[in-house]
C-alpha cells in the first residue's frame, strides 16, 4: 500500500481507501466558516435541510437570520414556485413538488401545538410564511392564529384572547428582502362609531 493510504472494509466487505492528505483537504475546508457557507448558500432547500443533522456547527449556521436572509437574496432573483401545500386538517401538511427533481411527496406532521388540539387551515401563504388559523373547543369555540415556517419548522402563536372582539380580516405582509420580520395586520369592528 501507498505511504499516506488507509484501508478499511464496508459493511458489504469492499475495500475503502483513505488518503491523509484528503482527510487534511476535507478537514481545511470544513474548518472555513466562510467557504462552507458559500457553499451552503448555493444549494437546493432540501439539500440545505438535510444538512442541517450534518453537525452542530452546520445546524447552527444554517439556522442563523443572517443565513436565512442571504439565502433569499441569492434565490429570490427569479422566484418560481416551488411546490404546493396542501392542507388535510389535523397539523398533516403535505407537500408536494413541482419539479422532478423532488422525491415525491414529503408529509410534514411537525405542527402539534402542546396544550391545543384541533383543525389547522391554511389562511394565507406570503414569501415562504404561512397564516394559519386553529380552531378548538374549551368549553366554547376558540378561533386562533399561528404565523408558521415549514422550512425552518418554527412557528409563533398569536394570542387572540387579549382581543374582545373578533377580526374582520386578519392578514400577514413579509418581503424577505426588506426585512427578515413580517408584519400581521388585524381589522376589527368597533362597538361604538369613531
């Protein structure tokens, strides 16, 4: 064997070399934030998501807003639609996608709130965020509001209890590349004229 090679076998018993000076490539590269995140940010969404349970050091930095946000700017030169949601009730989300590079169809369950259960219905979609609204019984019918991200799988409730009377409209604004905040715009009607 060469000076510098390794040799381990597989689980199906072939041979594996490993060269040092790889090894030493692998670990310079892996070491530059900066070249690691250049690279990252020129990936595909799903790849991105996978390489989320790579390290902690890569969940971490693909999680980062700044990350987000300079991820958006560079794909949002000529947005296309990706795929569509579909909405089945229950927290079941199914995506599916419009190019055919995608496996199919991915579910995503992920939206279980703790203390509530109940029917989830898609409001409104705004640059990659979702509106929507749950509705559940405790000891009277409670209508509720969640601003969710499927690709980071963070969601925010929005308390309504706070509020006397119900919205007339309810309605979600976020332009990733003024601003990694969104705004919710709630109308109501007022009991007595202005």
């Amino acid at each position: 064997m060469e000076r510098g090679l390794s040799e381990t076998m597989n689980n199906s018993g072939k041979r594996i070399l490993h060269s040092a000076d790889h090894s030493a490539a692998a670990e310079a590269i892996g070491g530059n934030g900066d070249l690691v995140r250049g690279i990252l940010l020129r990936l595909p969404i799903k790849s991105l998501l996978r390489f989320e349970s790579v390290s902690k050091k890569w969940l971490s930095l693909i999680s980062d807003p700044h990350f987000s946000q300079s991820y958006t700017r560079l794909r949002n030169i000529n947005p296309k639609p990706s795929g569509l949601l579909l909405n089945h009730g229950y927290a079941i989300f199914q995506f599916i996608h419009f190019n055919d590079d995608g496996d199919g169809n991915e579910s995503w369950d992920y939206l279980s709130y703790p203390d509530i259960s109940g029917r989830y219905t898609i409001l409104q979609s705004c640059n990659g965020l979702l509106l929507c609204s749950f509705a559940y019984w405790r000891g009277n019918s409670v209508l509720e509001y969640l601003i969710i991200n499927p690709t980071t799988k963070q969601f925010f409730h929005f308390p309504t209890r706070q509020y006397k009377n119900p919205f007339v409209a309810i309605n979600l604004a976020f332009d990733p590349l003024k601003s990694p905040h969104y705004k919710l715009v709630c109308v109501g009607r007022a009991k007595k004229p202005v």
